[in-house]
C-alpha cells in the first residue's frame, strides 16, 4: 500500500508562484515514476509533468518552461515547482506513483487557484 499526500496548493495572483510537495508513504518511492495531473475540461485527468526513477522529465506543453518537477528520493517527496501561472493553471493537482500497470497510485488532490 502507498499513499500519497499532496500539500503546497492554495491562492496566488496571475504571475505569481508556487510549489507543490507530494510525499509518499514507502521506500519503494525511489523505483516509481512520478507525475502530478489535473482534469482537463471533461474533468479527465490529463498529464502536467512525471519523472522517472531516472531522473527524465516530461512535460505538457501548456506548462513547459513554467513549471519544473523534481524529486527527492531521501525523503520519498516529489516536488512541482509552478512559476508564472496562468487563470487557465486553476485546477485539483493529483500527485501519482507508478511502478508498472498493478501497482499505480493516486492522491486526493491539493487546490490551486490563480485569480487574473
């Protein structure tokens, strides 16, 4: 069992910034890719950034340049960094963990806000 919990998220103006922190229950963390998602207008969830145990990113595009994810396998911890945020950046981030297609794990989520 590996739980996620999210925390970082609140209210900032267009322009501003904020890091969200995820941190993970097991030591195994250090195995798993790690990405934070938020739902797309049909409420789906749709990829902001992962990071592979190895260190590779990837990013969507609406948020490449401004947002930076990184982990810290230490302390079980995966970081998203959100510079320059946008009206459109305002959604649930979702943290998630997966080693393979059975072990795949979500959060319940942290708020971000940003007002024009």
């Amino acid at each position: 069992q590996v739980r996620l919990v999210e925390s970082g998220g609140g209210l900032v103006q267009a322009g501003g910034s904020l890091r969200l922190s995820c941190a993970a229950s097991r030591s195994i963390f250090r195995f798993y890719t790690m990405g934070w998602y938020r739902p797309a207008p049909g409420k789906q969830r749709e990829l902001v950034a992962t990071i592979t145990s190895g260190g590779s990113t990837n990013y969507a595009d609406s948020v490449k340049g401004r947002f930076t994810i990184s982990r810290e396998n230490a302390k079980n911890t995966v970081y998203l960094q959100m510079s320059s945020l946008k009206p459109e950046d305002t959604a649930v981030y979702y943290c998630r963990a997966v080693l393979n297609a059975n072990y795949d794990y979500w959060g319940q989520g942290t708020q971000v806000t940003v007002s024009s």
